[in-house]
C-alpha cells in the first residue's frame, strides 16, 4: 500500500527517491497548469459522480470526495491554495490536499481515470470557454472597423497593388474587407469546436478500464456532444491544440496586416492616416516623434503566435503515440497564444478608436499614377464597342502621353485625348472623376458607395 504521506510523491513506494533537485525544478508545470483548477475540480467531480452511479464508489466516499474539491476550489479563488512544484501538475496537487482534507477516502478519486484523460479534458473544457472569449473580443474589434468605416463610406483613396496606385477606392469599402476576415476568424475559432466537442474522460492511461464506467454520464455532464471512439487517439491526440493554435496565428495575420498598412499611411512619406497620442508614443532623443509603436507590437506578436504554433507541430512530428512528457508543453503554447491574442485584439480595437482618415491627402494621393486608367479602358468598350485589348492599348498610349506631358489623366485636354482616340466626346472627360469611378463598381462586393452601406447595415444586424 502507497503511504500517501502528504510530503511525499504519490508513487514513493515504487521509487524511492526524489527526483533530482534539478528535474523537481524543470519538470513540473504547476505554474502553468493552475490555471486548468476550475476545469480539473468540474471534471473530478462529474468523474466522481458517475463512479458512484455506476456502484464503483459508494455514497459516502463520493460525498466527502466532492466536498473536498468545493473546499479546495474556495481554497484556490480564494488564493490560499499552496501549489507546491513538487507534486508536478495541478491534477496532483489537487489529488494531495483531498488527501490533507478528507483522509485516506480520497483515494478513490483516482480509479478508472490517468492524468492522461485527466489533462485533455480539462484542457479542451478549457479551450472552449477560451474560444468564447476570443471571439468576444473579435467582435469588439469588428464593431470598432465598421464604426471607423462608416464614417469613411464617401473617403476616397487609392487602392494598391504592389503597393502602387492601382484603382480608386472608398476607405470605408477597405476598411470592412477586415471585417470580412475578422468574421471568418470568429468562424475558424468555432469550427474548430465541433472537432474538438468529445469526451476524453474514461480512457485512461491509453486502453480504457476493466471498471464499467458510463463514458456517455461524464461526456453529458461536461458538456461534450460524445465521448471519443479510441482510447489510444483520446491520448496522444492534440489536433485540437494545433486547431486552436492556427486560428489563433491566422486572426494574428490579419491584425499584422492591417497593422502594417496603417503603419505605412501613418509614414510622413504617406501620411494618409492620423493616430490620436494616446496610441503613439514619442522618442528619447527626436523630441519630433511620434511613432506608431502600438501597430509594430501588434506585427512583432504574430511572429510569437506562428512561433507557438510550430513549436506544437514540431512536438507532435516524431512523437510514438501515446502519452508522452513531451505533450506537455502544449498548454504553456495555448496559453501564451491566447494571452497574446486577446491583448492583441485589445490594443487593436483602441488603435481603432484612435485613428481617423487623412482624407485630402488620401484623394491628393488617388489623384496620382493614373488611376482612372482602367475605368477609361472599360468606357471605350462600353461607349466606342472596341474590345477590352483594343481599349487597353488606346488608353495605355494616352498614359504615355500623358507621363511625356507630365500630367496627370485628368489634366490632359479632350483635343489631347482626341489625338488618340478621335471618337471621343467631352462626356469622357466625368471618367476621370474618383467618385464616379468608385460609384460604376456596383458589381456585388465592388466598392461602391451604395455597397458599402448594404454591408454595414448588413453586418449592424447580424451583430
Ligand atoms: N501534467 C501532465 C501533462 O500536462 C499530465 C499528464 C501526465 N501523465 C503522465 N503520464 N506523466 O501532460
């Protein structure tokens, strides 16, 4: 019989010595997993429950059992829990102070369950109230982009390609493009629970139990649509980690790139963006700045979420199933992922509460580089029946001369466009007008101005 000492490993009868100061030091993940406590008392005590259903447990013993983990859960919301790094993880400690609590009965806890089921389903109980919680924050992000891209339905600014003015474009229409991936970031983060929606309770160490357990009571009980087929996959399986782990780097991407843009507009080469002081801050010795500093963290932090992503992936590539020491990292990555990405999204929703649209300069800078090129090519189809090549080269030879000239499309006079194209009339002249180049995009999901509003007051509803 295991003396259950409480200064002493559970397994101290089979090895007898302590581990190495060093391996007590390094091995441990209390604190780390503490934060898995509500999770582990919720599944210990649904396990507990269904024990005593089942007959493997009596009233009794199941009685004191959860009302040890109540006491121990006041204990720790209360910050009088002692973690101690030498009983490794919470699952452990936990198992200790029942011990301390209600005496040798708390021995039972542990029948037909491993820390092996223990930790995952704690861990997926855990990643889906944090989904929920990301997906809060997503939505606070995306009511701030379409507050912004309200008030910038009509802003006119060049949209690039290759960074180089390539059509005309409301700021507003770019603006809920984000919305757009912001949406389908919500969506990856929900989808990923109908993966991860099963039991591992009850498989065990990795091949099930000899005690007649009713895996479908806890699954129930937990909130989980089934239990798991496979006891060997239950265990060595943490696809749904990598799930989490990706739509957490994918949401990230998109706040990088956003992030990056309005880092460049907010450059004095561009300066199409205003950032209020509340999100710059200044230098220690250019008493002249004002730098974007809240954006470039938001960049620099992707790389932290790819970073945890990766290292995930690399421990599972060579790993044997089943359970191995290895998988435990995987809640510092989750945890780490999910921490950056919720002050992530954050610090981007007060940048966005913060910046405002520099919108002369924006029209200044859509006014460059030939912008209505494509809209004249498209008027000679549609007004002078050429062929979209034909229109194309005519228009690409009046932008020549227009470069020769040194001016821009609408500085060139219709007798200058005449020479190139004598059919035209004075009407051509309108093409050259943003606000009418943006308008003709009317095609579903163009941007012009009446769309943009469709789709805010699509998304003002769904939300
Ligand atoms: N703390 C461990 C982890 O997170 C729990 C599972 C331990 N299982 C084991 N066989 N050592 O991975």
């Amino acid at each position: 019989m295991a003396k259950n000492k409480n200064n002493q490993a559970i397994w101290n009868t089979r090895i007898q010595k302590e581990a190495s100061n060093l391996f007590q030091k390094v091995g441990n993940s209390i604190d780390v997993d503490k934060r898995l406590y509500k999770e582990d008392i919720q599944g210990s005590i649904a396990h507990v429950e269904m024990l005593f259903r089942q007959k493997i447990i009596s009233f009794k013993i199941k009685n004191k059992i959860i009302y040890g983990l109540n006491k121990i859960y006041k204990e720790i919301t209360h910050k009088k829990f002692e973690f101690n790094k030498k009983y490794e993880d919470i699952h452990m400690n936990i198992e200790k102070r029942l011990f301390q609590i209600i005496g040798d009965e708390a021995g039972y806890i542990h029948t037909a369950r491993s820390r092996n089921d223990q930790v995952i389903t704690d861990f997926k109980i855990w990643i889906k109230t944090a989904t929920k919680g990301i997906n809060n924050n997503i939505d606070k992000v995306i009511k701030s982009t379409i507050k912004l891209a309200e008030k910038n339905v009509e802003t006119i600014m060049p949209g690039f390609t290759h960074l180089k003015n390539a059509q005309a474009i409301s700021f507003g229409h770019y603006l809920m493009a984000y919305v757009e991936m912001f949406n389908r970031d919500k969506k990856r983060f929900l989808n990923n629970l109908d993966n991860l929606d099963e039991s591992p309770l009850g498989v065990a160490a990795l091949s099930g139990t000899s005690f007649n357990i009713d895996r479908n009571f806890t699954s129930k009980k937990l909130g989980f649509k089934r239990p798991t087929n496979n006891s060997i996959d239950t265990v060595s399986d943490r696809d749904f980690v990598l799930d989490f782990l990706y739509a957490v780097s994918v949401c990230s991407m998109h706040i990088s790139r956003i992030a990056e843009e309005l880092i460049i507009w907010n450059s004095d080469g561009f300066n199409l963006i205003n950032l209020s002081d509340k999100v710059v801050t200044g230098s220690s010795i250019m008493p002249q700045k004002k730098n974007p500093d809240l954006l470039e963290y938001l960049r620099g932090k992707t790389g932290a979420s790819y970073g945890n992503f990766f290292s995930m992936l690399t421990i599972l590539k060579g790993l044997p199933l089943s359970y191995f020491k290895d998988l435990q990292d995987d809640k510092e990555l989750v945890f780490n992922s999910n921490d950056t990405l919720i002050n992530c999204l954050k610090i981007f929703d007060e940048v966005l509460k913060n910046c405002s649209a520099n919108k002369k300069k924006m029209l200044e800078l859509a006014n460059t580089g030939h912008i209505a090129a494509t809209d004249l090519a498209d008027y000679l189809v549609k007004e002078h029946n050429l062929s979209f090549r034909k229109a194309y080269q005519k228009t690409a030879a009046i932008v020549n001369m227009a470069e020769k000239r040194k001016k821009n499309l609408n500085e060139l006079t219709l007798h200058e466009l005449k020479k190139i194209e004598p059919k035209l009339t004075e009407e051509v002249l309108n093409i050259f007008e943003l606000k009418n180049s943006i308008n003709s995009k009317k095609s579903f999901g163009g941007t012009s101005f009446d769309n943009i509003r469709k789709m805010i007051i699509k998304y003002k509803k769904t939300k």
